[in-house]
C-alpha cells in the first residue's frame, strides 16, 4: 500500500487529505471495477486491527502520520547537539526544552508538525534515573508499571521542587528507604526500587516501548492504534492483560501465564516436572492420564475447576477491570468442585409413580340427589355445582 511518505515524515497532512486518501484505500479495496463503488462489508476501523486480531493491518493514515512525526520529534529530544536540533532550539525554544516548548505565532508549519509528533512522544516517554537533579518528583514521569507514571505522596501538602537526587543517600548511592517510607506509598516504593540510580550520569529520557529505550515508528503507531480503538470499544491489544508480556491465547491463558502457573502449583494438581508445554490438547491429555494413576480423588476432580476460575478470571480482567489473587482462583476452584461433588451425591427421596385411579360416573339410589363440582386453578380460579336426581 504506497503512501506519501516523505510528506508525512516531515509533515502533518490535514485531516480531509487523510480522509479522501482513505476512501480512495477503501473504494480501490471493495471495488472489482474501476469507477465503480461497491459496499463496504467491514469498517475501516477493524480493517486497521492487526491481522492476529481479526484484521488486515492497513495503516490509519492520520496515525501513522503522527508516528513518523515523532520520530522527529524524538531526534530533537536524544541528540540535542545535531545541526538540526541546534536550528529548532535557537528558533523555538531557546530558553527552554522542548516538551515545554509551544508552536506560538508565526512558527513554521514543519514547527507545528514536530509539535503534533511530540504529543505521541509524550504518552510513551519516561525519565531514567541518572543522579536525579533533572528530575520533579511530583511533575516528571520517571515511574513505570505498564505505562509512564509519577509517584502518589502520602500527604496532602508537597514540594512541587523536590527533585530525585533528594530522594537519594549520597553515600551509598542508592535510595534513601527513610524518605522513601515517608513520602510514598508501598507500591510507590516497590516501583521505585526497581531501578537503581546512576549518579555518575545524568538523567535522560527513553521509550518505554521498546527494551532497548529507543523510540521506534512501529511502536509509536502500535500505542496511538491501541488507544484509539479503546476508545471506540475495540481491543487492539493482543498482549496479555495478566502479565503483560507474552502474546495471549487459550494455553497461555490456562498454562503459561506466570499467574496461572503460580495457581496450578497452589492447587497440589500433578504437574510435568519441566512445566506445562506449549500444545494446549497435550497439557489437557495430562489430566485424563492423571485419572487413571493413584491420584486421590479430591485432587483428580479439581483442575476442571482450575481451568474454569482461570478463563472467569481473565474475563473479569477484561471486561470488569478486576483481578484475583492466585490464591484466591485456587480457593474458589476447591469450593466449585466440592459443591459439584456434593450435589452429584444428593440422594434425592423420589416417589415412586402409582397406577391412575379411573373415577366412573353413577346415578344417586332413589330419594337421593347427587351434588358434583368442578374447578380449574389456572389464573382465575372457578368453580361448577351440579345437582343430579335419579332419572
């Protein structure tokens, strides 16, 4: 699919360029003949899905024009002492930075462009800790538990200056865990501790969208794909929402996933002594085999159970936001199976079927009369009186 492609790497295209070189996308797609239009089966957002996800990976042409203008916007920020970096800081932000910086009157539109780029940049970028004299701790993203982030303090009252090399013991260098403890949070700490500062560099910027820091087109599109189709309802991401890392599918789901991992071995079920494999019939065979060896009989009825909390797990996860410990799925999973049992052990008292007893109509003796009733209890409940003499 040919695109503009230098014109997008240096600048943005308005938003009706974008557009009519979509329809042109999606007439030519649909169409068998040429000026001739057919109907559009599927939406252009789903065609935009990755294929693994039910799409054909076409480009979204405003996305992807934002993407490469990051790219831009990211050689301005990782090599400042480049010709080009020299050129748009003397011009635009000469007393400042550049995520400071704004387009203001009369800038050019290559300017303006950069700018849209950096606001993608944004949403990925996070601080690396050097010795901490560059960084705000309560302004400057420098945390990351999936996406960039900053600590939440302990009280209401802040210094809006304190900066990561207060946070720092000089000596040690390393983390002061007394400030720690008295300014944040426990999973505040946890995040911090993960990296170590350097204190002989200074802090820099890198994406978190790839292990190595460096920002990457690809990256960039994927993040602004993902966050666009959220919004529309649609979920763009195929990575795994328990643990963030591999690709999501059924055996990584019941299997794989360090999380259901941890609750197979929670659950005292047999498992192989190198793990479960990658083949989902194979790990679901291990179970059969397990019925047919001495294993106690509370234990071979549990991973059924087991595999069900897993997938409810997993669907609260995407669909409710909430996510259950492991032991609480193996606890759950014990008290499935134990109310299954049972309810397969009620005796249930049954009363056996008698023959129907055939009532027969007959005349009253002599000097008698017969009174007869009927009634039906359906929603209005009636009554019929008869009375029969002799004849």
């Amino acid at each position: 699919m040919a695109m503009p492609m230098y014109a997008m790497t240096c600048f943005k295209l308005p938003v009706k360029l974008c557009k009519d070189l979509t329809s042109a996308m999606m007439t030519y797609w649909w169409s068998t003949e040429e000026n001739k239009s057919k109907i559009h089966w599927v939406g252009w957002e789903k065609l935009t899905l990755p294929k693994k996800a039910g799409g054909l990976g076409f480009r979204d042409i405003q996305v992807f024009n934002q993407a490469l203008l990051a790219k831009q916007a990211w050689r301005l920020l990782h090599d400042p002492q480049s010709l080009f970096s020299r050129f748009f800081k003397s011009r635009y932000y000469a007393d400042g930075d550049l995520l400071s910086a704004s387009s203001g009157r009369g800038a050019s539109y290559g300017w303006r462009s950069i700018i849209y780029g950096r606001e993608l940049l944004r949403k990925g970028l996070r601080r690396s800790i050097g010795n901490g004299k560059a960084t705000l701790v309560w302004v400057d993203n420098w945390l990351y538990d999936g996406i960039p982030s900053r600590p939440g303090g302990r009280h209401s009252l802040m210094n809006i200056e304190l900066r990561v090399s207060d946070l720092i013991d000089e000596t040690r260098q390393n983390w002061n865990m007394t400030i720690l403890r008295e300014l944040f949070c426990r999973d505040d700490i946890e995040l911090i501790c993960r990296q170590r500062p350097y204190t002989s560099r200074e802090d820099s910027f890198v994406w978190t969208g790839t292990k190595n820091g460096v920002y990457t087109v690809k990256t960039g599109y994927d993040l602004m794909m993902m966050e666009r189709l959220r919004t529309r309802g649609i979920r763009g991401d195929l990575g795994c929402l328990l643990c963030q890392h591999e690709l999501e599918s059924i055996n990584h789901i019941l299997f794989e996933c360090p999380q259901a991992r941890l609750v197979w071995a929670l659950s005292n079920v047999p498992s192989p002594e190198n793990g479960f494999c990658s083949s989902l019939f194979e790990n679901l065979n291990l179970f059969g085999v397990m019925a047919r060896k001495d294993v106690p009989e509370d234990i071979r009825s549990v991973p059924p159970w087991v595999l069900w909390v897993l997938w409810k797990n997993r669907n609260a996860m995407v669909f409710e936001g909430k996510r259950f410990e492991p032991h609480e799925v193996v606890g759950k999973a014990f008290d499935d199976a134990r109310q299954w049992s049972m309810a397969q052990n009620r005796v249930e008292n049954i009363i056996p079927a008698t023959e129907p007893v055939v009532m027969r109509w007959s005349p009253p003796e002599t000097g008698h009369f017969q009174m007869q009733y009927w009634f039906l209890m359906v929603t209005v409940q009636g009554y019929i009186w008869c009375f029969v003499g002799p004849t």
